[in-house]
C-alpha cells in the first residue's frame, strides 16, 4: 500500500503523478493463469502515485555531487544504484568505488561490500533486499515510497492465499516483490537467473507456482517447457512495448538489432536478437555485430549503454502512445523519484533508512540465499544439481 503524497516530505517544486497499475482480481477463480495453457484472468485498475523531482540547475547539480562525494566518505558508506535511475547517481556510485548494476548484482554486491551504510538507489524492494542479506547494516535511499507496479501487484494476504491453493508447487518469485511475499517462497529469481533456475526445478520435476510478472513467467515457460502456474501481473514499463510499431521501426533500423528486457509482451520478446536483464542487454550491446540497436527496456539505460559503447547508436523501442496516452512512456515513474537532492539530505540527515521487520528477515532470506547460492556456483563452473532437491526430496 502506497502512502498519500500529502504524507512524504519532497523539495518544494516537486510535482507528483497518478500511475495505473494492475492487480489479478480476487473474485476470479485462482487469480492466475497457466501459463502453457492461459485461463484470462479479470484485472482491476489500482491508483499508485510518483514524486516527479525537480531538475537542479547545473551550478546546484555540481555542489549535491561534490557534497555527496565528501558525505559518502565521511559516513563510510556506498552507493548501490540501478540502471534506470538518474544519470548523475550512476555515475556517483561509479566514482565513489560503488556499484551500478542489475537487480542480482545489487543484491550480492551490497551483502559482501564491507561498509556498514549502503545507499540504495533503485525501488523499494531492492532495499529491502539489501536489509535481509545485511540486516546488521544501514540501508537507506533517496525516496522509501519509489514502488514498482509488480511489487504493488501482489499483496501478501492475497498472495498467500493462492500459495495455499497449491500446495503441491513450488513457489518461485522475482526479486521485485515485498519481504513478505519472499517470505513465502522457496526461490527467489531475477531476470538474469530465472532460466537456469526454473530448468533446474523442472528437471528435479518440480511444478512451479511464479509470480508475480506474466511476461516474464511466459518467456520462462516457453523457453523451458516448465509447468507454471502464474500470478497475473505487470512492470507499467514494459507492458507498453508494441510490437506492430517495433516492426515498422526495425523497417525503418534494417541493420538494428532489437534488444529486449523479458518483463515484455511475448510478441514483443519474438522480435528480439537478444533477450535477458539489463545485464544480458548491456553485453548483447558489446558483444552483437552491429552498430545499430532499438532498445525494448527502461530509458534509464541508455546512459550506460552509450557510455559503454560509443559510436553505437541506441532507439528506444516504441511504446502505448505518445506522452498523452502511455503510462511509463519507457521510464519508470518510481526509479525517477531518486534523485540528488534526496541522496545529499539522506546522508546528511540518515533519514528514509530501509526497515524489514525482523521476524520476517530469516523466512525471506532463505530463498534470496539460494538464489545467490545457485548463481555462485553457476558463475564457478561448479555443478548445481545438489542445491536443487529432486521434488521427492525434503
Ligand atoms: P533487472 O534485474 O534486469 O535489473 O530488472 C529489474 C527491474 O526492475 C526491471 O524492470
Ligand atoms: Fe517495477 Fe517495472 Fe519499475 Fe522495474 S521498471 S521497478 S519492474 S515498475
């Protein structure tokens, strides 16, 4: 549940915007579909709301930085940023010895960096994440109400219910959720590790209940021929991408390759050359034959993709419509809340740091630990097939 923005203090100047979000409605049967054989699901249309920070001007824009340099190091503390957020706290956390990465990488680089403070730019389950694996640390970040509509999508009680419904599957979700609903879960995932670790589970013959994102949970069970039984949710960002407009422009683009974030419509993620998290699309950018490439993920990420790649040309992908009619318009409204005037009050002041109730911690970390366990030995070379249980196992 998202407070009112009568109850957050912003910078005066601030403006706030209305975002629809969708939510399976809990008067249909399961609230989920298959995903191998779709039941329609009724969605209702829920009301979230986004601060819009105010620009600062370039002097102002030069003093926060160099004051968030100087209060990062006083303070011992390190900057764990995503993609999608501002340029200029990208950069910040690159400069100061940080990290700038996926949503897996910022869960392991903040569980083994030494420093006690991490400030997390990104949304609010990434914090949270943050606190489980290092709940003796301080985590704080620039704005505690930046949301995500997959998070927002699927509340606990409603969540736990349809688990219940099912007990027979085991439950895997993606990282963008609440410490609640992982507490729940036996697998945790990320976008750049649901495949192996869903291919994993079925060949050890687990059924599986996802959630919360369809897409994605297609894109798995498709490439996996995993039995799914998913939650009906969606990321606002990706959801827009079309696919008859991503055709026109590729006519337009012969020579683009088409790069894909997997929280896209399935007709969508057909048109890619590459598909995976923001990870896998920063290496298909370095690594594809190609100069040219139309982008279908978050506009946050053309900073680094053209960082990394100069002399490559990067299209966003076409969403809904123009700024009249489309929702995310490819930026998410609650990765735009953080921003430098927020990560210099944060560290001056310490305020907006990151709770998880404790009796929640050691359940929701579980399946965190053997996600990262899992990915650990993936990255090692080393075989997985012990840290998944065969179904009849214990
Ligand atoms: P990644 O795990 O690919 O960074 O994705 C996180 C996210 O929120 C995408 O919308
Ligand atoms: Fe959530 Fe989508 Fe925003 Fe990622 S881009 S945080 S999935 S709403």
């Amino acid at each position: 549940m998202t407070s009112s923005p009568d109850s957050v203090h912003g910078t005066p100047g601030d403006a706030f915007v209305d975002v629809e979000y969708e939510q399976p409605d809990q008067a249909a049967p399961a609230a989920a579909h298959r995903a191998l054989a779709a039941v329609p699901v009724v969605c209702s249309t829920r009301h979230a709301w986004a601060r819009v920070p105010a620009e600062p001007a370039p002097a102002e824009r030069e003093r926060l930085k160099a004051r968030a340099r100087e209060l990062l190091k006083a303070k011992n503390a390190v900057m764990v940023s995503h993609y999608y957020v501002h340029p200029d706290l990208q950069d910040l956390a690159l400069e100061t010895g940080g990290i700038v990465s996926d949503s897996l990488e910022m869960a392991r680089f903040g569980r083994d960096h030494a420093a006690q403070t991490l400030v997390v730019s990104g949304v609010r389950f990434m914090g949270e994440s943050a606190k489980i694996l290092s709940p003796d640390k301080r985590v704080l970040m620039p704005d505690l109400d930046a949301n995500c509509s997959l998070d927002l999508g699927c509340p606990v009680d409603e969540f736990s219910a349809f688990c219940d419904q099912h007990p027979d599957r085991t439950v895997v979700v993606y990282a963008n959720t609440s410490a609640a609903v992982k507490a729940r879960a036996d697998w945790l995932v990320t976008s750049s590790c649901a495949l192996d670790i869903v291919r994993a589970l079925k060949d050890q013959g687990h059924k599986i209940l996802w959630a919360p994102d369809r897409h994605l949970g297609g894109y798995i069970a498709r490439e996996t021929g995993a039995d799914l039984l998913m939650w009906n949710g969606a990321c606002i960002v990706h959801d827009e991408f079309k696919a008859f407009e991503l055709e026109a422009l590729k006519k337009e683009h012969p020579r683009a390759k088409v790069l894909v974030h997997p929280e896209s419509p399935a007709d969508v993620v057909a048109l890619a050359d590459a598909v995976g998290s923001t990870s896998a699309i920063l290496n298909a950018a370095r690594t594809l034959d190609a100069t040219e490439f139309i982008v279908a993920t978050d506009n946050g990420m053309m900073h680094t993709l053209r960082q990394q790649n100069p002399g490559k040309v990067f299209i966003e992908a076409p969403t809904a419509g123009n700024s009249a009619t489309c929702k995310s318009c490819a930026h998410c409204p609650w990765m735009a809340m953080n921003s430098l005037v927020d990560l210099v009050r944060v560290l001056e002041t310490g305020a907006n740091e990151v709770l998880v109730d404790p009796a929640l911690i050691p359940r929701a970390r579980q399946p965190i630990d053997r996600m990262l366990a899992f990915t650990a030995a993936l990255k090692a070379g080393q075989p997985v097939g012990s840290l998944v249980p065969h179904i009849g196992a214990a």
